[in-house]
C-alpha cells in the first residue's frame, strides 16, 4: 500500500504524463495514468493524437500481467460511456486485475460523472476520488472549460519590455526577448490546437505560427484570424472573440496578437491564463502590448489575475498568470 | 581570529547598519561600522544624520574599553583627512586598541585613498581591505557616484501594472498597487535625500512626497521639481538632469513620476536602479510609465539592466534593476 505521500508523487507524475498530450487530444480530454505496482511504476499512459488510446489503455498495455494487483493512478475518472472507438476504461481497470484506483478529477461529461467510479467499486475495486483534483483541472483546463462553460482555455502571450511594450513605435519588435523565450514560446504553440491573431498582425508580420522545435515541427498548430474579412489559404477566420465556443477540436487556443485583438479578448473574459515573457529592457513611448480592454474604474481590474508560475529564461524571466473565477 | 565566513558574517551587518544612513548621512557617507571582540559584537555605528558623528566613532563609543584587541568591520576605509568636524577616524581606531581593522571599500576621496589604511598598518595594526567591496559600494552608491562620476546616485520608482501603465486613460491611479508596496515606497522615500516628479505630476497630483511611516515622518526628503518655471514654496526647481550634479547634499535621488521625467533622465542615462512596483492587473490603453527614452534601434536597449532584488509585497511584486555600466 502506497501511503499518502507515494499517491501524490505518483499522481503528481501521470498529471505531467497528461501534459503531453494537451493541444493534442481532442476530442478527448489530455488524461495522463500511471501503474504502479509494489511501488513499481509498470505502466504510463497519456491520451494520444485526435483521443486514441486513451490513457489508461496505453498504460494498461504496457503493464501487461502486472497490472493485476497494482494501484492505478488516472487524472480522470475512467471512462464508462460506451463508443465506437474504443473499449471503456472502467471495464478495461477491472478486467485488467487492477485493485485499487486513485483518480485526481470526477469527469465532468454526464456520460460518466461517477459512474466510471461506480463501476470499479462494484467489480470490488477500492476507489478514491479527488487528490490533487486542482492540479489535474488546471493541466486538462481546454476540456474542464470546454464542458463548464462551454468553449476552449484561451491562454494569452505577451512578450513585453520592462515598461510593457511590445515594440518599439516604429512597430520594430524583433527582439524584445532572448532565444530561450523564443523556444519557450514555441514550446506552448505545441500544447495548443490553435493559435489566433488579429488582422494587423497578420498583415505585418505575415506569422507562420509553427513551431519550430525539433522533433516538435508536426506539432504545429491550426491557425486562426480574428477579422470580419476572409481568411487567407491555411487560415480560418472569426468574427468576434465568442466564436470560439463553436470551434470544434480547439480545446486549448493560444491569442498572439496583436494589441486589439489581446484587447478584445480581455474585454471579452474569455482570457484564462497570460504568459508574460518579460525583457530586462526599457522601450519608452512604444506600442502598448493592450489596446483598450473596457476597463473604466481601476478597482474592477484588481482580484482577477494569481502568478502561479514564473522562470528565468536566459536574460528574460516568464510570469504565467491565472484568470481567478469565483465558482 | 575570526574565520572568513564569520568575516562575511560581520561584514554583512556593518553595510545592512550602512543603510541606516543612507539618505540622511550627506555630505559624508553613509558608513557602518562593528566592533567585535572574541566574536562578540561590542559596538556598532552607522553615519548620522548630517555626516557625524562618523560610524566609526559611534561603534568605538559603545565598545569603550573592549574595542583593546577587537576587530573593526567598516564599509569604507577609516578616513584620515583632518577636518573642523571631528576627529580622523583612523586614529580613533588606533587609540582604541583595535589590533585588527578589516574594511570593504578603499575610500576614493583622494584625500583619503589608501592612505587611512596605511596610517593604521604603521600603528601595527593588522588591516584587510576589499572584502564584500561591490555590496558596501552599492550600499553607499550615492556617495560612490559623486565621487566617480561627480552626481548622486538616482533611483527610478514606477508602480505598473502587468501591461506597464501607471494609470487608467482618464489619469486614475489610485490605486494600482497595494498597501504593502505603498509603504515599501514610502521606506524608499526615507532612504533618498531628495525626491523629483516633474511639473505634469505636481499640478495633477499635488504630491506631498512626504514619508507616512510611524517614527519615519522626519525623514521625509527635500522636494526637487523638473521644469523650466519657478517652484512652489517648499519645493526647488531644477531644469535639466543633469542639472542634478550640482545638487549640494544630494547623494541620493529619487525619482517618483512621470512619464516625462522618467524618461528625460532615462534619456539621459542618468537612472542607476529601478524600482518596479508591479500589480497583478491589467489596465489596457491607460497611460504608460515612460515617454520617449531616445531609443531607435532595440539592440540598444538590452544588456543595460539587471535584477538584482525581488519580492512579494501583499499581491504586489517588487523588482528592483541596476544599470549596468563597463567600469
């Protein structure tokens, strides 16, 4: 028996294993699972490329006889609905020989919603619900949105001198920040299914959007422009920031500029999470990085924004803020 | 003996007593001093207000008899120019029986410059020089600069938000920051002899510039405006930056708004350190803390600035930067 301190390690690592398959999975949630016997890791799974296999048949598979008897840790409930493309994970544990099942987040789709629970608990699994239940939410934010409110996790990147500019007024932008935030930066294009910048950006800077990584290059993105005009070859275009509940397979959407379409974003609060990739530089009287956000009283603005993560990055440092919602 | 460690120890605690003065010393140093015997401390002094009496006469003072066979740690060397003032320090030392005298920074007065380390070593003294020399220098910056480069050392104060505005459009900015950064702001105040806002910031805000700190309220420094126009009462005029040069009694310079005298002394590369109050909000085509800086080509900008100190203040964060300069 794995005590209190080995289950949060072991979850803490499948809630990493789901990162990888974040701006990849859908239309599946990014779940990570881990196998774990006599305090063995013996098999690891994370959702894979457009939802199969799911993570726990991955890590299932790998575990192969000794599954039978291990703990099995999974950032979701297994799932319990019945699909065409696959068996479901909840019969998978049981027939597998799995005994215990430690499950950070209670899967939202009604179609599970502690049913998958409820099964293992009936084939005499021992089951427990809700550690590190935050932690896992936030790694699988796309889908916890995409089923709480309805549209994708919209992350927004600033690359910002000291005093927030994002270029200098001629529009020279190229470079505020180092090669490591650079890499960085391309490094969250591929933990997003699409990418969104507005109509001057689009027009002069030409972006590709790609990501250009090694081993990384097929993990490119879809590429969205926000314009009431039509969208060039390889692009798609929306008309207003709410368009985005309709996108489908877009569970995580990365805004990279420029400063209206940031702006109209904010002003919209379909913002979650800023990344601020920020330059140890002053620019002075250059472009703002935030056109207007319909900000009108300064004690509106504060409350909404928690730092929960930051890193030095070469010269640069990167702030990851979060957008707190009041349940 | 102390070990060096201990050595370090000490010599930490005579520059954190230095910053007792810094601020209200001029027109000396703002020196610290301990006096430690079988490794206990037995005196301790810090420059007082108006230059005396020195940090060292203040520490021999408490150690009385027992400075006989102590250490002396002091941020800067004994000075050993006769003055009306009071006596030199390097013969206070050697009259004290101080049988050792380790010291952080040579003293570049030219009228002292290694010359009240050797009065001491011809006493039979045993002296060290140049331990912890960068930490005491940039403690007593401002006396270092005049006599470097013949200004007091300046200090830029901004209070952001995440996207570098200073206010909303309509000029609010009460309040970005929180309680906690705006008392830290008010404990910097103490630490500078003269605060400068240019004449946009006095006519909008009628700043009073004062220290609101319990047992601080005396400390408030002298009052400088940039403008071309005469002062109000209780206040100075000055025209340029550079005009700061020939502030008497001014080592220390704090620069609290705006835009436009931020960015004139930034324009004229006479900003030594950054304060950075930053909230965690964002405010969106509000007014941005700098103005124009000169700046023409973004390879300029970098290479100039370097964290040096952060942290938290309530949800606020401070970032402090220092210029760097090719010695």
């Amino acid at each position: 028996m794995a005590d209190s301190t080995d289950d949060r390690r072991f979850m803490a690592a499948a809630i990493a294993l789901s990162e990888r398959g974040r701006g990849l999975s859908t239309p599946n949630p990014n779940v990570g699972c881990l196998i774990v016997r006599d305090g063995v890791v013996v098999g690891r799974g994370w959702t894979q490329k457009g939802g199969r296999p799911h993570a726990e048949a991955q890590a299932l598979d790998q575990a192969l006889d000794q599954a039978r008897g291990a703990t099995a840790y999974v950032t979701l409930e297994p799932c319990f609905h019945l699909s065409a493309r696959g068996p479901r994970c909840a019969d998978l544990m049981a027939r597998a020989g799995v005994t215990r099942v430690v499950i950070a987040l209670r899967d939202p789709d009604p179609r599970t919603d502690g049913q998958g629970a409820e099964h293992l608990r009936a084939r005499g699994i021992q089951v427990e619900m809700g550690l590190m239940a935050q932690e896992a939410a936030s790694a699988m934010c796309g889908f916890v949105l995409r089923q709480t409110l309805g549209r994708p996790a919209v992350t927004l990147k600033l690359g910002l001198s000291l005093d927030g500019c994002i270029a200098l007024k001629n529009g020279s932008s190229r470079w505020i920040t180092g090669e490591a935030a650079r890499a960085h930066a391309h490094l969250e294009r591929a933990r997003h299914d699409a990418i969104l910048v507005g109509g001057g950006t689009l027009r002069a800077d030409k972006p590709r959007l790609d990501v250009r990584l090694r081993g990384l290059e097929n993990r490119s993105p879809r590429r969205l422009l926000l314009s009431r005009g039509a969208a060039p070859k390889g692009w798609e275009a929306i008309e207003h920031p709410g368009d985005i509940a309709a996108l489908a397979h877009v569970d995580h959407l990365l805004i990279e500029g420029g400063a209206a379409a940031a702006a109209s974003f904010l002003h919209a609060d379909l913002v979650d999470r800023l990344l601020l990739y920020r330059a140890p530089i002053l620019i002075g009287s250059g472009l703002p990085g935030l056109g207007d956000i319909g900000l009108s009283d300064l004690a509106q603005a504060h409350g909404r924004w928690r730092l929960t993560d930051e890193r030095k990055l070469g010269e640069d440092r990167l702030e990851v803020y979060e957008r707190q919602r009041s349940a």
